[in-house]
C-alpha cells in the first residue's frame, strides 16, 4: 500500500479557488493510478476524479471543467485544482492511490489519504 498524505483544505468563498495536493510514499509514475474523491455529510463517497499512468483523466460531470487533476512525478504529489468552487463542492476530500504495477487496468484504489475539509460559503 501507499501512504499519501493531503493538504490544501480550507474555507473559500463560492466561486473562489483552491489547490489540493497529496504527497505520496510511492514513485507515483510507476503505480496505476490516482484519484480524487469526496464526502459530503450523509452523502456516499464518490469519485472526482482520477488520473491514470498514461495520464488517462476521469471526471465527475458536476466538476467538469472546473476542476483539473494533474501529478508532479518528481515530488510524488498529486493535485487537485479546484476553480469556480460551489457551495455543493463542500465535502472531505480524500486522496486515493491504486498500487498495482502491472499492465495499465481499471482504476482500483487501496491506499487512502486522511482527508482534508473543504467548505464553500455562499
């Protein structure tokens, strides 16, 4: 497994912009992927985005366009750009790695960050 470490959480006003960033314990150009995902109170977990190590991306429909998924594989850290932040963006956002090595697959996730809150006033 990965350790993955996030940063970058905070409070922002509605259309203002922040930057999440997970450091990884990995050489995060050689595992499967990277991803991004969200929990709202009473809400399920879901999927913001995801980054593959051919630099396939995946989004989330209610963040496309706002939000941009990218990786420093020289520092082993993954961000989360985060523009245009809505009120219905506040969640705990969490980092989430797949280790597998293998030949490039379907994004399965078995590390996990701590999360770090965002929240977005009106």
């Amino acid at each position: 497994q990965v350790q993955l470490v996030e940063s970058g959480g905070g409070l922002v006003p509605a259309g203002g912009s922040l930057r999440l960033s997970c450091t990884t314990s990995v050489n995060i150009s050689v595992i499967n992927a990277e991803g991004w995902y969200r929990q709202a109170p009473g809400n399920q977990r879901e999927l913001v985005a995801s980054l593959n190590r051919h630099g396939r991306t995946i989004y989330a429909d209610s963040v496309k366009g706002r939000f941009t998924i990218s990786r420093d594989n020289a520092k082993n850290t993954v961000y989360l750009q985060m523009n245009n932040l809505k009120p219905e963006d506040t969640a705990v956002y969490y980092c989430a790695a797949d280790s597998w090595l293998g030949p490039v697959r379907n994004f399965e996730f078995d590390s996990w960050g701590q999360g770090t809150q965002v929240t977005v006033s009106s």
